[in-house]
C-alpha cells in the first residue's frame, strides 16, 4: 500500500488505502474521492465521499469532472483530502494535477513535476493529457509544455497485456511565460524552505 503526500492535507494512492480506517485516522482524511467505476467507498464517521465514474480510458470524459474536484478539495477545511483510484497512476493524479493547476497557481509542467516528485510511478494516459492541456488553456489562455508521443515498442515484440503502458513525454512550450502566482509552492521550492514532500508507504 502506498500513499503519497502532495500537500500538507492532501493524498494521492491507489484503491486499498481508503480501506485502512487506521491510516485514515492517522491522515485526518475528512473526503475520499473515488475516482473509479467499481471500487467500494468505504464509511467512515465524519468522512465524505465524492464519486468520479471514470474508466481509465483515453476516452474517458474525466475533464467534465476537474472542476467539481478541485472545488471540493480546496473547500474541504475540515481535515485531508485522500484523492484515489484503482492504483493511483491514471485518474487520481490528474485529478490532483488539475486540482493544483486551479487552486495553486502552476502550469501543467509544474503540477506533473509536484505530483511525479511525491509519486514517480505516475502513468496518465493520452486522453487524460489532452484533457490537461484543454484545461490549462481554459485557465491560462495558452499551453505551457506539448505532450510529445511515446515512443512506440517494435513492432516484432508485441506487448504483452502486463507490460507497463507507454507515456507521452512533456516538453516544454519555448517563450511561454510560467504563470504562477506568488501562493504556488512546487516540491522543489518545498525542499528550499525545508519541508520535503514525502511518499508513505505502509
């Protein structure tokens, strides 16, 4: 079980740790969000859960949900903010990522950075990347990195269904200005002042 911390109250893991009602305690999680089809949200007294139906699919409509999301997050004042899906590498990390790009004043390329530094295995599929990008335009006007393709295997070794999935690799946009505002706090600046963002795993 891993459980990633991204902000001081709020995490990023995959389906089994909303099942540990200790380690929910030991986090003060007062929201869940369940961003999965078929993954039980467990009940716990003084815990809100919020339902994001989406398959992880590059044509899953997961961006009609960004908004929604980051709203919750950011007006959740009670306790943290446990985002998850079925392992915590597709649905969950956009959501965060959207979430930071919204509420914390960074670009794409800086929300990929925060989240990969507190969680590095992170995979988001193609469609979940255009879905990013349309939503860094909505907030900023302009995009920030291009989503390159990934590299295709060759194609004398076909993939076998468990093998990991391929990832579009960022690259940065040249001469556009990086629109963060004085509150947004990257892992990098975190480990300046001294709080270093950090992966727990139980």
């Amino acid at each position: 079980m891993s459980v990633s911390q991204i902000t001081p109250t709020l995490f990023l893991s995959g389906a089994d740790a909303p099942l540990n009602a200790a380690l929910m305690s030991q986090k003060r999680i007062t929201l869940i969000v369940n961003a999965t089809l078929s993954h039980a949200s467990p009940a716990y007294p003084g815990v809100e859960c919020v339902r994001v139906p989406v398959s992880d699919l590059p044509s899953a409509r997961l961006g009609d949900h960004f908004d929604r999301v980051a709203e919750r997050i950011h007006g959740n004042r009670a306790g943290g903010t446990l985002v998850h899906c079925a392992v915590g590498m597709s649905r969950s990390p956009a959501l965060v990522m959207a979430y930071l790009m919204r509420y914390r004043g960074v670009t794409l390329g800086q929300a990929h950075r925060w989240v990969q530094d507190s969680r590095p295995f992170v995979r988001l599929n193609a469609g979940f990347w255009e879905q990013l990008l349309q939503y860094e335009r909505r907030l900023y006007g302009r995009n920030t990195v291009r989503v390159a393709p990934a590299q295709e295997a060759p194609r004398s070794l076909p993939l076998p269904l468990t093998s990991p999935r391929l990832t579009p690799r960022l690259t940065l946009v040249p001469r556009s200005p990086l629109m963060s505002r004085p509150q947004a706090m990257t892992p990098a600046s975190r480990r300046r002042r001294g709080t270093k963002a950090s992966a727990v795993k139980i």
